[in-house]
C-alpha cells in the first residue's frame, strides 16, 4: 500500500484544510521501570521458564496502519488510522 508524501487535509488546530507531510508510526521505546516490565522480569527470575506461552511462528501479512501527520503551517502532528488490513509493504512515496 502506497501513500503520498504529502496531503492536503484539515488541521484541527489551524481550523483549515493545510499541507501535512506523513510518515508511517513507530512504537516508541520501552520503559524499562514500567510495572508490567518490573513484574515480567521478577517472575522470570530464578530457575523455571517463560510466565508466558512462547510466541508462534505463524504472524498476520498485513497490519493496521498508523500515520503520523504534521501540519506545515503550525507544526501540530495527529495520528490517521487505517481500519483496514494492508498489504505485505506499506511505503510513504516521494
């Protein structure tokens, strides 16, 4: 799936239709000291294995996309999600 570089749609903090560049959205980094993490870690400890099932082989080919918009006028970045499956690839064209 192919998306434009850029796109002309509506800046809810300009209040108009301006020019915004788009890239695809990543996952942040993790915080280490997060309490889901700490409680993994600790669990994990000592003899015994994982807490958790060990994850399949088998993955989904297409995931839900995430672009991240930002306003050239006034710089306010929002999220676009795509509800539906994409293909394998998806590309920010130039």
């Amino acid at each position: 799936m192919k998306f434009p570089e850029k796109i002309k749609t509506f800046c809810r903090k300009c209040g108009a239709h301006t020019e915004h560049t788009v890239r695809q959205d990543r996952k942040g980094k993790e915080r280490t000291m997060n309490r889901g993490r700490r409680k993994y870690e600790e669990v994990k400890k000592g003899y015994g294995g994982s807490p958790r099932t060990p994850k399949k082989e088998v993955h989904k080919v297409g995931k839900r996309v995430v672009l991240l918009l930002k306003c050239a006028t006034c710089g306010f970045k929002h999220q676009r999600r795509y509800d539906a499956r994409t293909k394998k690839a998806v590309e920010v064209a130039s």
